[in-house]
C-alpha cells in the first residue's frame, strides 16, 4: 500500500494575507496552487495523496486526514511579520513541529527545511527555523507525523517576489523533503519534448509527405472510376 500524504493549504481566502507589492494576489491562491504541484510531484513518486477541500475547516481536515489513514499531513501556508499593509522585514522558510527537538516530527521538519533552503535565495536565514507550536491544530490534534512549512514571508517584498515565481519549485522541495523522509527514490518531472529537428530537414519532410497524399488521393479517384465502370 502506497504511502498516503494529506496536503492542507491556507483555507481562508482574500482578503487574509494579501502579498506585499503584489496586488489581487493573497496566501489561499499561492498555497493551493502549490499544494496542487505538490500533488503532482508526489504522484509521480509514488505516494497517494489527498488535498483538504477549500471549504473545509481544521477539525474537518485532521479529520478526515485520520479517517483516510494518512501517514504524513502537512500544512501549506506562507507568513507574516506584521498586522498591517507596512512591508515585514522578516525573510524566509521556517518549519513548525510537535514534540521536543530531535523526536521525529523535529527530524522530518528539518528535512524538509533543507529543501527549502536549497532553492531559497537568502542563505542567511533565522536563526531558529524549526520550532515547535503544538497549540497549532494541525500539529497538535494529528496522530500521524505532521510537518508545517512557513514557505516564506508574504508581508516581505522579495519574499513574497520569490513565492510568486517560484511555486512548481517549491512544489518539488516540499515532495522532496517527503521522498527522503520515506527513503523514496525522487522522480524528476519529465523534460519539455523539443523540436531538434533543423527547419530545412523538416520542409523537406513536409514536401515529401504531400506528395505522398497526391498520390495517394490520385490512386483513391483512380480505384473509384474503375469500380464504377465496372458496374
């Protein structure tokens, strides 16, 4: 049996969290759409995967993460540093857990914060990015491993820059850090096909084929005339 990931994004839509510098943007849109490459990427490993419906609350959620036998759940959101419409000056992932550091949800948490920060621009991040918050719902009310990724902060221009234009990658961080969790080998998404065939090369195809419609269509007249005649 597969194993079973439940993906809950950021339920509450505009105007919660809107993205600094990014107007009609706001957190729901950003997060679902990630949590929606992420599915991608985790199919294609190998896991099963089930993404929390927009319109359901937390308690509905963790619920049917249990009811579904989910082995690892995982929130989607993005974060803030401010209450207002001033730009934050806090940058970057941070990881929420359950339970004291180095137990398990600590582990899977850091693993999945190095994926993160393998494609975060600023390496220089805080200095405490996995941290436990078991008064969170989602950490604290699941019985299967639940990691919690901050992906950045959307109340910071250049964070909210990075969100914006980098989901499918954050996408493939997230199914990493998943993958090395479980040992799971990581698939690469399949490359673009591409056209390597140079244009004089493919006109000359092109003629080649029409002719052989001419007379392909020559034959077909040919044939139909004798048929007749032969009535």
């Amino acid at each position: 049996m597969a194993i079973r990931v439940y993906l809950s994004p950021e339920r509450r839509p505009k105007p919660h969290s809107p993205y600094y510098g990014y107007p009609g943007i706001y957190e729901h849109d950003v997060c679902c759409e990630i949590a929606e490459y992420t599915k991608n990427a985790l199919v294609r490993c190998g896991f099963e995967v089930k993404i929390a419906s927009p319109n359901d609350n937390m308690k509905v959620r963790v619920a049917e993460g249990i009811s579904w036998k989910a082995n690892y759940y995982m929130p989607i959101h993005t974060n803030a540093a401010t209450a207002t419409l001033n730009e934050g000056t806090a940058r970057g992932p941070c990881v929420l857990r359950y339970g004291k550091e180095g137990g398990i949800s600590d582990r899977a948490c850091k693993i999945v914060y190095k994926q993160l920060m393998a494609i975060y621009p600023n390496k220089s991040n805080r200095s405490n990015p996995v941290y436990e918050r078991s008064d969170f719902y989602e950490i604290g009310q699941t019985p299967m491993l639940s990691v919690y990724p901050e992906l950045a902060f959307h109340d910071n221009h250049e964070d909210a820059d990075w969100l914006v234009n980098n989901k499918k990658e954050i996408a493939e961080a997230l199914c990493k850090g998943v993958c090395e969790w479980y040992s799971v080998n990581y698939v690469n998404p399949a490359s673009e096909p591409t056209n390597t065939v140079p244009k004089a090369k493919y006109d000359e195809i092109v003629k080649e084929r029409d002719a052989y419609k001419q007379k392909y269509d020559s034959l077909v007249i040919s044939l139909t005339n004798l048929y007749e005649s032969l009535k």
